[in-house]
C-alpha cells in the first residue's frame, strides 16, 4: 500500500503553538500558584487577625480583673478600713474607689460572720452575705469569682439595658492585730466586658461578620452574639483554649456555618485571683476568605486577558520572524516546481533575523551564479547550432555539388529537377532537360593525361555556366555528362535554340594546363510542357535517348527527344 509522505507543519505554525502552549501553560501554572500560596495567605491572614483580636480581648479581660484585685487588696490594707470603727470611714473609702471605675458597680465590707458592715452607697449595709461565694472565697486569700447574675442587687441597683451580672474580686481585711475582721468585695459589672468587645470589634470587622465570645470552661457564652448568650457551646477551638492553646482554625459551628476562629483563655489556673475564660473571635469562612474570592476572579480575568494578549503577541512574533523563511521557502517552492523566476530579484533580500540574511543572500548569489552558467550554456548552444548549422550548410553543399567541378552534382539535380518541374505547371511555361556528352573525351585523358581532362571538365562547365542564363541550372552527372535545366521557355523551341548556341561555344578550344585541345558535344534536347505527367525520370530517359540518339547521328550535334505525349502515343 502507498503511504502519503507526511507533511511536516510550517515553521510559523509551529512557533506559534509552541509559544502559545508555553504561554498558555505558564499561565495555567502561575494561576494554580497564586491560587494555592495566596488563598493560604489569604486565609492565614484572616486566622491571624482573629488571633490577635483573641489576645487584645484577653489581656483587656486580664487587665481589668488584676486591677479589681489590685484596687481590692489596696483598700484592704488601708488603716481607715483595717482600724475602722465607724462604718463610714470605711464607706467614704469604698465610695472613693467606685468612682475610679464606675464598673464597680458595688464594693461593699464585711465583717467577721458575713454581714455588710460598709458599702457603696450603704446598699446592702446590715445585710447577710455570709452564703455568698465572693465571702466564702475571700476569707481564703485574694480571689475572683466568676460570672453570675445579682441576686440581692439586682432590685436595687438602677435598671440597666441588660440584666445585672457581676464578676466578683474578693480578699479578707485584717485587724492591726493580724486577726480577720471580715471580707471586702467588689461586683465588677459585666457591662465592662461588653464595652471592651464593642470596641474592640471596630465597624469594618463587624460588617464583615466579626463576632467575640468569652465562654466559661462548662461552655456557656457569657458574652457573644444575641440569642448565643448564657447557653452552651462545644467546639474545637473552646477545647484548644481551655487546653491552655493559642491559635486559630477553620471549624463548622453548630449553626452549620463554617468559621474561621482564634481562640485563646484568660487568667492562669495557678492563681486563683484570676477568671479562667476562653475567648474566641470568630468570622464566617466566606466573608473572610470574600475579598480573596474578589482578588482571585480579578487575578483569573486579568491572567486571561494577558494570556490572551501576550498569545497574540507570540503568533505576530512568530508571524513575523517566520515570515523571511516562508518567503525564501516558497520562493524554492516556485521554483522547485518549474515555475523559476525570471530573475535574482525575485528573491527577496530578507532581514527578518541573521540567518534568513545569511540565507536569503546565499540563495541570490546561488542563483546569481545559476543564472550565469545557464547563461554561459545558452550562448554555448546558440553558437554550436550555428556551427552546426554552418556545417550542416556546408555537408548539404558539399552533398549537393560536384568536388571537380563545383557545379551541382547528381543528387543536387535530383533535388531540383521535380521542382522546376512543379514551377512550370504551375507557371504554365515549359521547361527543357539538355543532356550533354562530351565527344572524344577518352582521347584528351589518353593522350595529355588525367589532370588534363580534368581540367578540361572544369572549362566544360564553366562555358556551358557562361553560355545559358544565370537562372539555368548547369549539372554534372558523372564522367563528361553533364545536364542543363532550362525554365520559362517562351516556346519549347527555345530548348533546341539554347542547345545550338552551346555547341559552337564547346568546340573552341580549350587551353588547358599544357595543351590546347578541342571538343565537341552531343546534346540530348527534351522539353516538358505544363499539361506532361511529372515524371523525372521519364523526361532525364528521354533527354538521355536524345544525347544517344545525336551520338548515333554522328556526334557534335543536338537531338530533340519527342515530347511526353508523343513518347507515349509511340510506347
Ligand atoms: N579526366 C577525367 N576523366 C574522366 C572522369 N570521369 C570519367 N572520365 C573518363 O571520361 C571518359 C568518358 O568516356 P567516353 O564518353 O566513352 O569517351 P569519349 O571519348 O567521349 O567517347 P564518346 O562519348 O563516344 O565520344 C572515360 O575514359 C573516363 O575514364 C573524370 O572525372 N576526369
């Protein structure tokens, strides 16, 4: 079976794939990078922020309940407070305090068996608080209690937005005597923590969904979004804080959403002045990883674009730097298929890049150098037809004519007889075949030699040329016979006349090289009317019968041959 000779691809669609495929795939490349490293970013940053939002919530919560226990164990060492013997120096001192942070919403003293022996605004004074946790506790040392809502304050405390609830910072008041005389505790109010979160959650955080929550180690929120306060959660990052851990992650909540979280705890185990909480900010994956999404459609259309562009860019590139090699291709093409062009100038000088200069310059001067030899070839030619042509011309004359004589020879007569024979019928004037044998010839080689009659033969000639017209053919056919062919006879008589003037010319003398010798002829007259058959041979026999006929005669004279129609009347 025949196999089609595979066509390789053009230079210039192979560049131009080849460029378009590296485009497209460093493209394709770079995006699944950016996609990969930046979205990491993206996400990386978000968790960072959440974390570091987690820490400034913890060290704000921290902050405020070192500085209870601070204020608390400050006023316990006063002397008005541990010397005091009236409630109201005690009292003027607690006043004092509250209004160095108004979230102390209540500061009050006890004594020894748990009632209120002073307070801010006397609230509570004479009251009994000794099955208090805040009285219980700090009895011990300096403690802080956790969050719970007001009991005995919550009715006469002034209405806030929210509920009342308190963390409690509590230590034990020693007499001058180092004995107890009771408790002082503060009621920090939980307005505090929401203030904190509030500013901490600045408004662009919170359009995008930022939320804090501060959660108890049992998982109840104690400060979070609406509706997820004062209940229980259970999530990895609440395990992570409470594990003492710090960080941030990407969970499911329960509200089936999932979330970007940094979490982290308050306080320290070891001190049991200090609220062990953790605090987690969170934010929904989607509004955080939102301005990524943006970037990563606007990265994908801008990659695109440029893809495109910068493909465009390397087709025209290629287009360009392939299009010398495709003219000087196709230009082999033209050529290649016969179709050449007519001259160097048909190849175009190209300047694409070097190498198409190199080869576009190789290729003129290979057919610079092409067009001279052919060229050099046709004028060889030129000059061998002619000189074959001249030696054509000179083999035919040489064919044509008789070496002794120069006169036409046999073959030259056979050549133009039928032709002169064809003028006359189409002329219509006849035409005349004189044959003509010298008489004694024998005797001139016999006696003066053969150089003689040769010579005498060329004299022949050369008077029977003298005798008739210029445009009668004189022949030799052979030996001392010679043939003269006379055209555009007036009347066929005009033969026998010519034939007459031609036998007193041949019988003066001859001076030949050493002798001078005399001839004489006998001539055999036929004559060839328009209407005769063309028949050659015929008229040569009848002008030959006629020569022998007048040799019979007696010689050195003419015989007319009869004419054809005669001829044939008598056969
Ligand atoms: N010198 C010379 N002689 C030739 C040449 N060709 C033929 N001859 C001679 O010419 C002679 C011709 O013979 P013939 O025509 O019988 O001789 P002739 O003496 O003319 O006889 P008739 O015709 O009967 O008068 C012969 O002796 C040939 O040898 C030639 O080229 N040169």
């Amino acid at each position: 079976m025949l196999r089609t000779p595979r066509i390789p691809p053009r230079l210039s669609s192979f560049v131009t794939v080849g460029v378009c495929a590296t485009v497209g795939l460093t493209m394709l490349a770079m995006l699944a990078l950016i996609n990969h490293y930046a979205a990491n970013y993206a996400s990386q940053e978000a968790e960072l922020r959440l974390q570091q939002l987690s820490w400034q919530m913890r060290d704000s919560l921290n902050r405020v309940v070192q500085q209870a226990g601070s204020d608390v164990s400050l006023v316990s060492g006063l002397s008005q407070v541990r010397q005091a013997s009236d409630p109201a120096e005690v009292r003027s001192v607690l006043d004092n305090l509250q209004t160095t942070f108004p979230d102390y919403a209540w500061i009050g003293m006890t004594d020894n068996r748990g009632v209120i022996y002073a307070s801010t605004s006397a609230m509570l004074e004479q009251a009994d608080v000794s099955a208090r946790p805040w009285f219980q506790s700090g009895k011990e040392g300096l403690r802080a209690v956790d969050y719970h809502p007001a009991l005995l304050l919550g009715k006469l405390l002034p209405k806030a937005a929210d509920p009342w609830r308190f963390v409690d910072v509590a230590a034990p008041v020693l007499g001058p005597d180092g004995e107890a005389r009771g408790v002082i505790g503060v009621h920090l109010s939980w307005a505090w923590a929401r203030r904190v979160a509030a500013n901490l959650l600045t408004p662009a955080l919170k359009e995008y969904g930022a939320e804090i929550l501060v959660v108890r180690r049992d998982g109840t929120v104690l400060l979070g979004p609406a509706g997820m306060e004062e209940k229980k959660i259970a999530t990895t990052s609440l395990t992570l804080a409470f594990a003492g851990a710090t960080g941030a992650l990407t969970e499911d909540w329960a509200d089936g959403r999932t979330y970007l979280t940094g979490y982290t705890r308050t306080g320290d185990p070891a001190d049991p002045a200090s609220l062990e909480w953790a605090v987690l900010v969170r934010q929904p994956e989607a509004t955080a990883m939102a301005g990524w999404n943006t970037l990563k459609w606007q990265i994908l259309w801008i990659s695109l674009l440029l893809g495109g562009a910068l493909a465009w860019l390397a087709a025209s590139l290629a287009r360009k730097l392939t299009r010398p090699m495709n003219q000087l291709s196709r230009m082999m093409e033209t050529r290649a298929s016969g179709a050449a062009p007519a001259d160097v100038a048909a190849i175009p000088e190209v300047y694409g890049f070097r190498e198409a200069q190199v080869l576009s310059k190789a290729m003129r001067s290979m057919l610079e150098v092409e067009r001279q030899h052919t060229r050099t070839l046709e004028r060889m030619n030129e000059q061998l037809e002619a000189k074959v042509a001249e030696r054509t011309a000179e083999l035919h004359a040489l064919a044509m004519s008789d070496t002794l004589t120069g006169l036409p020879n046999r073959r030259a007569l056979m050549h133009m007889l039928p032709q002169a024979l064809k003028r006359a019928v189409r002329l219509r004037r006849s035409c005349a075949v004189l044959f003509l044998d010298l008489d004694g010839f024998k005797g001139i080689n016999d006696n003066y030699g053969h150089d003689e009659g040769d010579e005498l033969l060329r004299q022949v000639g050369a008077r029977i040329v003298a005798t008739v017209r210029k445009t009668d053919m004189v022949a030799r056919l052979a030996g001392d016979e010679f043939v003269v062919i006379l055209e555009m006879l007036p009347t066929p008589a005009d033969a026998e006349a010519t034939a007459l003037k031609l036998l007193p010319q041949l019988r003066l003398p001859f001076a030949l090289a050493n002798n001078v010798v005399s001839v004489g002829a006998s001539i055999g007259v036929a004559v060839f009317m328009p209407e005769d058959p063309l028949d050659m041979a015929a008229l040569l026999a009848r002008a030959d019968q006629a020569m022998y006929q007048a040799k019979a005669d007696g010689k050195n004279r003419i015989s007319l041959a009869p004419l054809a129609r005669e001829a044939l009347a008598l056969a």
